[in-house]
C-alpha cells in the first residue's frame, strides 16, 4: 500500500506502451543499430555466467552437506562399534 501511495506521489510506475517505444528509440539512437546486438550478447553473456556461478555455489553447498552427513554417520559407526567392542570384551570377562 505505502509503494502504491508512492508511486502516486512521485508519478512514476511501469512504462505503458508509448514510453516503451520510446526508451527503444532512445537505445538506438545512443547505441546504433550495430552495437544493439553486440549489447544484446553481452549481457546474455552476463546472465549465463550468473547462472552458472549460482549452480556452482548450490553444488558446492550441497556437496559440503553432504561430507557433513558422511562425518556424522561415521561418528556414529564408531561410536556403536566401541560399544560393541566393550561389550565384548564384559562378556569374555564374564565367561573366564
């Protein structure tokens, strides 16, 4: 509500159809109809290497959970095998 209050006062929003023909002009007038495409492939440039450092990061996050898992379940491993051992070792005792 408080944005919608805003953008009233200010008079600014999302470009209607008119202004958007009109920032287009504007594009190629200061960039030239051959640098547009040059622009263009820049910038998708851009959003390919974002999106695949994003994939990076997940990947590495998730790979670290994972080794977290491995190390808790080993932990545990260990733990159940000394308690086994020792009771092992109660009932040699016992049976001598």
């Amino acid at each position: 509500m408080l944005l919608s209050n805003l953008n009233a006062v200010f008079l600014i929003g999302m470009p209607g159809g008119s202004e958007w023909i009109f920032i287009l002009l504007a594009v190629v007038l200061l960039f030239g109809g051959k640098k547009i495409p040059e622009l263009m492939k820049g910038i998708g440039k851009g959003v390919r290497d974002f999106n695949d450092a994003k994939t990076n990061v997940k990947n590495e996050i998730e790979e670290g959970m994972k080794e977290k898992d491995k190390d808790q379940e080993i932990r545990e491993l260990k733990q159940q095998l000394d308690i086994k051992k020792e009771q092992d070792a109660q009932a040699q005792n016992l049976a001598k």
